[in-house]
C-alpha cells in the first residue's frame, strides 16, 4: 500500500464532540491468537498521544484498526463525520521513479485539483517539512532523514485531520531520529494537528506525547494511561525527561 491518507467513516460510533478520536472497548483476534483486550482511550484535538509496549502488545494491529486497514471485530472507534486520517508508515515508501514533488502530489491525484494546484500544494508542503529546493530531486539522492521528511510530507499534503504514525522514525541514526522529533513537534504546533503514534522506544514517547497508553502484551491492554506534563521543547537529557522515561521503562518490561 502506498497511498498515505485514508479517508475514512466513523466505526459503529461516531467521536464525542470534544474527541478527535474515541476507542471504546476494543479486543481483536487472528485466528484463535488475541491480540487485543478490551482497549479504551480518546485523543483530544491537537494532542500527541503515544502507543507504547513491549513487542506483541498489539499497537500497530490498533493503530491499523483505527486507520481502517484492519476489519474491527468487538468494540467502537469514533471519529468525527468524514474525518480524513493521514498514516505514515516505518518505511518511507517513496516511489523510485517519481521525483520528489510528483511522490508528495501522489495522494492528490484522485482529489479533483487540477495538476497546477497538486504540484503547489507539494511544493508548498515540501517548504513546511524543510525540503523547499529538493522538489526535482530522486529518492535514491536523498539522506534517510529527508527520505522521512519526504514521506511525513506526502502524508500531510492531504491535510489530514488526524495523523497516524507506525514507529516512522525508527529506522534512523539517533541524531536524525531527534531532528525529525523537533521538525514534528514543530509542524504539529503549526498546524495543531492530532497525531496518534506507535513506538516502542520509551525516551521517544517521553519527548513527543501529551499522553502515553501504555500498553500490556498478550494480550495487548492498557496498562496504564500516563500523562507528560513537562515543558517543551523536551531533551532526554533534561532531569525531568530523563526520570520520567527510567519510570516508564520499568512499567513497559512484559
């Protein structure tokens, strides 16, 4: 799959006005394996809430139910009416024969805009995530961290009212992994926009989120729910950051 923005109807149930998103009592199965258990929680408009767990906890099979990827069997996810849903995946998934602006217009081509508007709106977008001058450039000349720069702006082309992330920064040497960090945070106070995230590193969730669901494995089910009440911007280095994130490592072990 390579288109990043899902456009999606609400699930059995549509969001409370004042939620983004509503999770209410979702469990899922694969065969006779549960995965996930009973799982609530709502993400408010403009907050960053992190899915975080140990391996086999279930947080990218959540992540792909809210997106709709995955069929939803017990429970209920709210969205608002015609919510649209942008997701960017672990791998970039950039087309090697498309330079960079015709890979970030790609979600485009089935909205109707006439060819002009597309190629501005992904020039426009490539200069929001930093990459304004690299428009004719191809994949393969591109370092990993604008590969993810280029994939978070295909996403964010369709202006998505939620942004979903499956560990989109893991891939990354730790210095441009917190690069892409401040680049996020940055474009998410631009346009408050929602995000919903997977990770499995603590000292990202620490750094990024308002909120942290912490997830329990096999099956996957809150844990706890945590909330990060410190200043940005966050260094892992800062006192606080650092405590929070030794405090969270010790729930996350299975």
């Amino acid at each position: 799959m390579t288109a990043s923005v899902i456009t999606r109807a609400p699930v059995a149930a549509r969001a409370p006005a004042a939620a983004a998103l509503q999770v209410d009592s979702v469990s899922h199965h694969f065969g006779s394996l549960e995965v996930l258990r009973n799982v609530s929680f709502s993400v408010a408009p403009g907050e960053i809430v992190a899915l975080l767990g140990a391996s086999g906890c279930g947080k990218s099979t959540l992540l792909n139910l809210v997106a709709g990827l995955e069929p939803l069997q017990q429970g209920q996810i709210g969205l608002p009416m015609a919510a649209s849903l942008g997701y960017m995946f672990q791998e970039d998934r950039l087309l090697p024969w498309r330079n960079l602006r015709d890979n970030v217009a790609f979600g485009l081509e089935t909205s109707g805009l006439p060819n002009a508007q597309r190629r501005q709106r992904a020039l426009d977008t490539l200069a929001l995530v930093g990459l304004d001058g690299f428009a004719q450039a191809w994949p393969h000349e591109l370092s990993g961290g604008m590969r993810s720069r280029a994939a978070l702006a295909r996403t964010l082309v369709m202006q998505p009212d939620l942004l979903l992330m499956d560990e989109p920064f893991s891939k990354l040497d730790p210095q441009t992994r917190s690069q892409m960090h401040e680049e996020l945070l940055r474009i998410q106070a631009a346009r408050r926009a929602t995000i919903l995230f997977v990770t499995h590193d603590v000292e990202e969730a620490v750094v990024l989120a308002d909120r942290i669901v912490l997830l329990a494995p096999r099956p996957g089910r809150i844990r706890e729910i945590v909330p990060v009440d410190l200043p940005r911007p966050r260094q892992p280095t800062d006192p606080d950051v650092a405590e929070t994130t030794r405090h969270l490592r010790l729930k996350v072990q299975p």
